[in-house]
C-alpha cells in the first residue's frame, strides 16, 4: 500500500462578513484568515488539518450612497504581547534565583557537615 506525502499549503483569504444595517448605514465587517493547510493520504483513508489565524482588516461602511471604508490598526495587540513577554522574563528570573539559592544552600551545608 502507497502513502501519499503529508502536503503543506498556504491559505491567504479575505473575507468579508454579512452586512449589519443600522437605519440608512450598511457595516460590513473584513478579515483576513493566513494559516498553513495539510492534506495527507489517499484513496479510502486520509487526514487534514489546518492551522490558522483570523485578523480584522477592515470595515465598509455604506451610507447614503457613498462607501468608505476605516482600516483597523493590525498592532492592537502588542499591548498584551509586551505583557506576556514581562510574565516570562519575570518568571524566567525567579527561576533561576530558586535555583542559585538552592545551590549556595547546598554548598553551604555540606562545609559544615
């Protein structure tokens, strides 16, 4: 029995979700969903998956007759991304205090005994 290679594509698509009226304004939500998609298999067996990432992009707005659109900035999360990183570097300090402790402790009790 032959196995198919496990094949890696990349997904880039737009997408633009359904219109949301509010009065005489039309707001249609935009997104960007990048990922990698892998098919593997064949025949009667096989298997898939998909790891992805969905970005808004963008709103249009429609109002009497004029379109327009207000980009949405991207970096919103950078905020949430420095204060993880501080999480870690806090974390990564703390352990490894516990371990120089924990090692000038053991030097020291093995002097004295």
């Amino acid at each position: 029995m032959a196995k198919d290679k496990s094949r890696w594509e990349d997904v880039d698509r737009r997408l633009e979700g359904d219109p949301i009226v509010v009065g005489d304004r039309s707001i249609r939500p935009v997104g960007r969903l990048t990922g990698k998609r892998v098919a593997a298999g064949g025949g009667a067996s096989g298997g898939g998956g998909l790891v992805a990432r969905l970005q808004p992009e963008e709103v249009v707005v429609s109002e009497s007759g004029e379109t327009y659109s207000i980009a949405l900035n991207a970096q919103r999360n950078e905020p949430a991304r420095a204060i993880v990183m501080a999480g870690a570097a806090v974390s990564i300090a703390c352990l490894i205090t516990m371990f120089l402790s924990r090692l000038i402790v053991q030097r020291i009790f093995n002097r004295a005994v």
